[in-house]
C-alpha cells in the first residue's frame, strides 16, 4: 500500500485536455468536449487533486504532467482498444441504450472483453496513485466496473461513482447481456450518484430484481457495507461564466456576431454533435416556419454550433451527413444572397467565444431526445445577467425538473409543439423574459458545481457502514 500520493483523485475516460495533430504534425493539447470536464475542471482546480484519464490520442505513453492547475495522470489506450472500448462499448451499446435507445445498441463480446480490461487498467492506475484513505472519485458510462475493481486493489480507499448520462429503466437495462456485471461494479462504490431521483431508484429498483439485494428504500444493504444511490443534479461554474460576461471584449464580440447575423430575432443551439440532441427534429421545425409562413427569412435566423464528436462511429457520421443535408436544404429554399436562415458551425470554440454568443441570443434552443442533464441550458441561463432572452428547453433534459418555473418546456419529438414554442419563445415580451430568467437564475445560482461536487463529496465523507434503521 502507498504511503504517499493524492489525498483526492478523479478517475474519467477523458482527461481535461486532448492531444491533436495539426494538419502539419505538430501536437498540441485543447480542452476536451463534454459537460463532464466543463464541471470537474472547476472542482479540480480547486482541490488540488489528481486526475486520471485518456490523452484523446491512440497508443500515447506519457508521464504524470501539469496543465492549467491540475495534476493530470494518463492512462494510456491502443488503437484497437479504442475501437471496441470507447468507441464500441462505452458509445455503440451504453450511450445509446441508456438515452432510450434512440439508436440501436450494438451488443458484442470483443466490445465487452475490451471494456473488462481497459477498465481494469484505470483501476490499476488509481490503486497506483491515490495515498491511503484517500477519496476516489470515478466517472460516467465508461468505467462502470472500476468501483469493483478498486475496492479488490485497495478496500481502505473511500469511493464514489457519478453518472453524468441516465441511468434507464429495467425494460431497456434487462437487454444487456451483462447486466449483472455492471450493477456490481457499481456496488463496489460507497455513494453512487446520479442526476435525478428517478435514475436512482432505477438502480435500486435493478439491484433488487436482478441482484436479489436487500434494499432500504435508496440503500443497498450488502454484507459488509451499505451502498447509497442518490440523485445530485450537475451544475455549471457560475463565477467562471459570470466574470466572462462582464468582460468589455466578451460584450463587443457579441455585439459583433448579432451583427453578423443580420439584425433578426437569433437562435442558438450549441450541442456535441450527437443523435442525443434533437438537433434534426429542431432545425425541421425552424424550416417549417418559413415554408408555412409564420417566419419571413430576415425576421429569425438560427446559429446551430456543433462540436466534432466521436467522429468514427458509424451513427454519429450519419448524423452529420443528415444535418448537413438538411441545412443546406433549408437554406436553397430560403436564405437570400448573404443571409442564410441557419448558419451551421461543425467546431469547438473557446468559453469566450461561447459566452458571446449565449450573450448574443434571444432564444436558446437545447431539444434533445434525452439528456442527463444538459449543461448548455445552464451555463445560458447563468449568463444572461441582463435577464434578457428564452430558454427553449426539452422535457426529456435532466435540467428540466431544475427549470421548469422559466424555461420553454417542449417535447422533442413533437414538430408542431417545437414550431408554436419556438414562436412563443420568439415572441416573448420583455417582462415575461426578465420573470422566466429571475426564476432560472435563483435555482442556477444557488446550485452551482461547486455545490454539487460538495454535496457529493460531503455525503460520500459520511460513514456508510452503520446499521440502517429498517423502521425509517
Ligand atoms: P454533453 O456532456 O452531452 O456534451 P452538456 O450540454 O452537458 O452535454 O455539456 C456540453 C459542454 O460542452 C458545455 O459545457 C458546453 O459549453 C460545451 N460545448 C458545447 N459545444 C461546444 C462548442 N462548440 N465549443 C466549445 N464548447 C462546447
Ligand atoms: O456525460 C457526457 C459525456 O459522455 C462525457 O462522459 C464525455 O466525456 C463527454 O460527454 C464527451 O464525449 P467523449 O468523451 O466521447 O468525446
């Protein structure tokens, strides 16, 4: 056992930053995508931690490094690995059969094998570095099994497990084959986290059926400890954003892409690109605006951002091919020279361009199909300090519990009902925006990530292994 090492660590797929080669072969780091890292990097930051994740690149062997205040640990992953593990497993069969199944899960065993392993090597590394005593933090769909395999390696370790996707009903959970594997790699953690109440009891509720386990109402009572499952709804870093809207360039540079656009009431969606995000579904309902008249080009025009996204799977490529289609398609029948109706940016920008641009919208759009919790929709409502602007949001969002008292709720899938909220968001008045957003920002701001990660911290700190009152 290590006498030294980290007193906190974060175990993730992804560390903070991705490895990219340059069309001229330079390599450089960038900050990775997903609402994972725009939430742990803050608390990272502040803790003084160690964070241990893949580099973004194939076959990369690199020693423990620095960068922008954290402790980074990389975990190395061959070429072939990421093809069944990240790329298979994690995002052919988990990602898609825990968002409803929205596209069909792929079920295989070389997929399966890879994840045991690459699993069991992010075990290895934390066993490796974490002092002793010390907490252990895992994170998201990818490392499922790690909680189990950790507890083996070092049971003096405390550990908890984030979920920051889902976590479905038995109906769509009872089809994996392994099924059983996972709920006990999870059961190797002391707290096991989710974003809603619902996806906790889900958990439970498996456990029970599948398991056989005694369960006191969110507890798993196992033979030598209990297992907590509860929910604590992700959050955006508040101070972060604050300081940047208040920032003069920040201002100007939205200011700049209002003009740009051409003076029309602006929506935007900013989303990975991902079936998950509704993103088809949304720009069809824009488009029928104009062909049954409710819109005249000129009057709205939508900025969809789309950041590159697991590029190699097969769904996420005719995906792309599909929106890229259909935008050009809307915008043959309706831009005029200059001025098209949907301007479609496939990239990543910086947190200051992208606090420009949620400064320079009147209606947010975030639709997807599901969502664990969907960052965008609150780093947009703890932007507009000018309580200025409307959120359209989806009801299949984790976030839609939290904002439901100012948000534009829609069902996705509901093309009339994207049209006629899309108008009312359009359309509403000033004052009813200043109320929506007033209501927004209250929850937003008093549950920041920095209150989410003490909460979980907080709650995992607590003992588990005390009886629990059967009579509660
Ligand atoms: P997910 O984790 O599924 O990607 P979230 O909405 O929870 O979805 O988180 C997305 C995060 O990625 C947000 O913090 C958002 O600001 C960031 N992001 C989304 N699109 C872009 C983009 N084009 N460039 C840079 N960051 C982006
Ligand atoms: O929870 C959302 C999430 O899947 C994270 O786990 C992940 O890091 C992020 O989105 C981006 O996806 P990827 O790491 O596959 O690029």
């Amino acid at each position: 056992m290590k006498s030294r090492g980290s007193e906190f660590v974060v175990v993730a797929n992804r560390l903070p930053v991705d490895r990219v080669t340059g069309g001229d072969g330079v390599r450089s780091w960038r900050r990775s995508p997903g609402g994972l890292v725009s939430a742990i990097a803050p608390v990272m930051r502040q803790r003084q931690g160690t964070w241990i994740g893949w580099s973004g690149a194939p076959d990369e062997e690199l020693e423990p490094f620095e960068e922008d205040g954290m402790r980074l640990h990389p975990v190395r992953q061959s070429a072939e690995e990421l093809e069944l593990y990240y790329e298979g497993f994690s995002n052919a069969t988990l990602w898609p059969l825990y968002h409803d199944v929205i596209a069909p899960p792929v079920y295989d065993r070389a997929m399966w094998d890879a994840y045991v392993r690459v699993n069991q090597r992010f075990a290895d590394a934390a066993a490796e570095v974490a002092a002793e005593g010390a907490i252990v933090w895992v994170q998201d769909y990818q490392l499922q099994l790690v909680p189990a395999m950790l507890r083996r390696l070092r049971p003096d370790l405390r550990i908890g497990f984030f979920l920051h996707i889902p976590f479905p009903p038995t109906e769509l959970f009872m089809q994996l084959p392994w099924r059983r594997r996972i709920l006990e790699g999870l059961l190797g953690a002391d707290l096991v986290g989710f974003q809603l109440p619902g996806a906790a009891a889900n958990f439970v509720r498996l456990c029970r059926q599948l398991l056989d386990a005694r369960t006191v109402k969110q507890d798993i009572v196992l033979d030598d400890r209990t297992v907590r499952a509860r929910a604590f709804p992700i959050s955006v870093d508040v101070g972060e954003l604050s300081d940047l809207v208040a920032r003069p360039d920040v201002r100007r540079r939205a200011q700049e892409i209002r003009d740009d656009l051409g003076g029309g009431t602006v929506l935007l969606g900013v989303d990975r690109l991902d079936y998950t995000k509704g993103i088809t579904q949304r720009l069809q309902a824009f488009g029928e605006l104009f062909s049954d008249g409710s819109l005249k080009p000129g009057e709205a025009v939508f900025a969809q951002i789309a950041t590159p996204s697991r590029e190699r799977v097969e769904q996420y490529q005719l995906l792309r091919d599909q929106i890229e289609q259909q935008v050009g398609r809307i915008n043959g029948e309706y831009a005029e020279l200059g001025s098209p109706v949907i301007h479609y940016l496939h990239t990543s920008y910086d947190r200051e361009e992208l606090a420009a641009l949620y400064l320079a919208a009147d209606v947010m759009v975030v639709t997807p199909l599901r969502d664990g919790m969907n960052l965008v929709a609150k780093e947009y409502v703890a932007c507009r300090e000018d309580l200025h602007g409307a959120l359209m949001l989806s009801e299949f969002a984790g976030a839609a519990p939290e904002l439901r008292r100012g948000a534009f709720l829609v069902n996705p899938y509901d093309i009339d009902g994207l049209k006629e909220t899309m108008l009312a968001a359009i359309r509403a008045e000033p004052a009813d925006q200043a109320r929506r957003l007033r209501a927004m920002r209250k929850r937003v701001l008093e549950h920041d990530v920095e209150r989410w990660a003490c909460d979980f911290l907080e709650a995992l700190e607590r003992p588990t292994n005390q009886a629990v009152d059967l009579t509660a």
